[in-house]
C-alpha cells in the first residue's frame, strides 16, 4: 500500500505516537521529567524532517520508504550511552572487564561450550561451507567461530529495532557520528532490499542479525548465499556465513596463513617486542628462542611475517601471529576477540585450553588507565590512543617505562604503577 503522508504531517504523527505512550506521572519532579522528554521528542521530531531526510533523499531513499519506517519511531529513552541535549555527559570511568582483565574474556565453559556446537553445526552445514570455503578461501571453522561468537549460532536474536535504535543513538547517543552515517544506511538497506522496519532487528549497538554487521557493512559486504533475492542474516544461515567470509576476503584474508598459535616466550626475549609494527620473519622468532606452546610448529613458511601479541603482557600467554590476525580485528577491534575467533576455531578442530595462565590482575578504572597513558605520554612514550584502554601500544610503553626504572618488565599495569606514574 502506498504511503502518502506529508512531512508535515509527519511531525505531527511522531508526537501523536509519543504522548499517546507516555503514562501519567504524578509529582512535580516527575512531571518535569515527562515534560523534559517530550520537549525531546519534539527536537528530535523536527531533526529528523529537517537533517535527516534531506540527507537520506541524497543516499536515494524515497519519501515512501522514509514515512513508511519513521512516522511512528519514538526514542529508545533505555538505550545506554545516551546523552540528552542539555544533560552533561555521562561518566565514562566505567570498569573495562575486556581490557583489564584479559583472562576473563576466555572462560572455558564457554569456550568448550561454543566448540561443541560449532564442530556439530560444522557437519550440519558442510554442504555450504564447502562452497564458501572455495568461493571466499577462508577457513570454515574461522567462519563457524564468529558466528558462534557474534550470535551463538544464530541462537541469540537481536530484539531492538534496529531504525529506532540507530535514530536514538545519532541523535542522543555518545557516538554520534559513528551512527549517524548508519542511520541513512538502514534507510537505504529498506529501499534497496524490501525488507520492511521490523525486519530489521539489531542489539542495542545496532549490529544486525547473525553475523552482527552494521547497516553500512551489510550494504557492503553482505550476500545472498542461498539464491532467494535477499541477503537475509537474520533468517538464513548461508547467507551469515557467506557474509561472514566475504568480509574477511575483501579485508584481505591469506586463504594459506593460519590465524597463529601460542608460544613459550623465554624471559630474556623483552615483552615490548609486541605489536603490528615489529613483525619479524618465522625463523627470526625461533631464533630468539620462541617455541610453540604445543610441541609442533604449524605450518607456517618460515619466511612469512609473524607479529607477537600478549594482551595481559607477562601476565597471560604470548602468541604468534599472522596478518590474519589483523584481518579478525577487522570484523571487531579488539585483541581480545581477534584471539578469541582464532582459538575457538582450532578448538572445533580438536586442539587443547591455552598452555599459559592468565594471572590475577587489578582491577582498574579506565580514568586511571587515561591518567597512566597521559604521564607516560607526556615523557615521550608511544601508548597509541590516549583512551583508557590498555591496547598493544599502551603496553609496549609500559614495558618500556619498566625497563627504564629497572622495575619487572610486565607490559601490563598494576595499582602500584598507576601510582607511580601520578
């Protein structure tokens, strides 16, 4: 059926939608409180006719398409992250559990949970992942590991609508601009691809479906695997795991490169040597006297580049690395889950729990984090982004810092080293 609402009218169907949900409060402060939400609702009403459909007509969203999905959309007020207009920012001092303490992001219930299912549903889809792995030349159980990672195979389904989701958070949301350009996105995906607004359905971050692309990776990487017309990733699985492998593919996956493996690191060989930026070729490695965790060197040609990653320093066990590795951090940026997707795929092919041991680690608050990398930047030391988190940068310099006051080299901060660098 056509829709033929004006936009002036339009504004005043999303204010209609809005009081009549809102319930009664009883109470001046409440009162006020509603009062405040509804002067919201009024400006993000009048942006969306004002800023966001002019915009959307650029990307060739058509009028139709636009009332269809957003006459009645109100702001999620439940969302996280959220910052009214008028309100001071939220705190962002929160604990970091991912970065700080590194070993809890691989709990092994979980992990030999996940390998069960994945080296089941391995075999469940052979048929399409044979035709996958030869199409996109990446690995199925890397496949099969982020889908497990991202939705537990598709068993976990996003609830949020993923337009009022990505509405509230361009117009109120902590990172703006990274959703609004997704906003438009979503519009077009609805142009595009048919699906209507309720199909749409995201997590709170507004990553969609079962592989969890944003609107602006789905455009770009996703595809129709099983013929229907649709690239479906909320319903259907070979179109997931097909838009998994092409994101990987087109970020530059080596269809002949493991991901990596874990290594014994001798305590003469410095911590600091992490990172993308100090690769070195197999052989060089094995020269310094690394080995591998398990006995076996992988297959691996030894004159390729190998990249050492400790994301808990000295306090966790040490990798060795391919440029696939980097590839993961693609699909999410993060040490953590690029180790994670590639240890989950080697479980599903039979292989051991890591051989090191995450050791207890304090918990510290990200402001501390920032005050560190601050300190440390302002001697002259490189700790990458000053933003809280302890990535591959901030630890190097910490080792670095280390060995200069001839302390223990960790690469890994502790309450007694934030304290020493106040």
């Amino acid at each position: 059926m056509r829709v033929s609402v004006s936009l002036a009218r339009f504004s005043a169907i999303v204010l209609a939608a809005f009081a009549a949900c809102a319930v009664p409060m009883p109470g001046a402060s409440t009162l006020q409180a509603q009062e405040t939400r509804l002067d919201t609702e009024a400006q993000f009403r009048d942006w969306l006719v004002q800023t966001v459909w002019p915009d959307a007509q650029k990307q060739g969203v058509s009028r139709e398409t636009f009332e269809r999905n957003l006459s009645a959309i109100r702001l999620d007020w439940d969302l996280p992250e959220l910052q009214p207009p008028g309100r001071p920012a939220a705190s962002d001092d929160q604990r970091q559990a991912e970065f700080q303490r590194p070993g809890r992001y691989f709990a092994e219930a979980q992990l030999a949970s996940l390998a069960k299912s994945g080296r089941d549903l391995l075999g469940r889809w052979a048929s399409a992942l044979d035709g996958i792995e030869k199409r996109y030349g990446v690995k199925r159980e890397i496949v099969v590991a982020i889908w497990g990672r991202e939705s537990h195979f598709g068993r976990v389904a996003p609830q949020l609508q993923a337009l009022r989701v990505l509405a509230t958070q361009a117009f109120m949301g902590r990172r703006r601009a990274l959703y609004y350009p997704e906003l438009l996105a979503a519009l077009v995906i609805l142009e595009e691809d048919h699906f209507s607004g309720k199909t749409l359905l995201s997590s709170w971050a507004g990553a969609m479906g079962q592989p969890q692309l944003l609107p602006s990776k789905f455009l770009r990487y996703a595809v129709d695997a099983d013929a229907d017309g649709r690239r479906d990733v909320w319903n259907s699985v070979p179109d997931s795991l097909a838009s998994i492998a092409n994101y990987l593919r087109e970020h530059g996956w080596k269809p002949d490169a493991p991901w990596g493996f874990e290594v014994s690191l001798p305590q003469a060989v410095s911590c600091t040597l992490e990172g993308p930026r100090q690769g070195k070729p197999m052989q060089e490695w094995l020269g310094l006297g690394l080995r591998p965790a398990g006995g076996a060197l992988p297959r691996w040609n030894s004159n390729a580049t190998a990249f050492l990653v400790m994301p808990a320093g000295r306090l966790g066990p040490a990798f060795l690395v391919s440029e696939n590795f980097y590839v993961l951090k693609q699909y999410n940026e993060s040490d953590l889950y690029a180790l994670f997707i590639g240890h989950l795929a080697d479980r599903m092919g039979g292989a051991p729990a890591f051989m090191g041991r995450w050791q207890p680690i304090d918990a510290l608050r990200r402001g501390d984090i920032q005050a560190m990398q601050e300190r440390l930047k302002g001697q002259g030391y490189d700790v990458g982004k000053v933003d809280g988190l302890i990535g591959f940068a901030t630890r190097t310099a910490i080792g670095q810092w280390q060995s200069k006051s001839r302390s223990g080299e960790t690469c890994f901060p502790d309450a007694a080293l934030v304290q020493a660098l106040r």
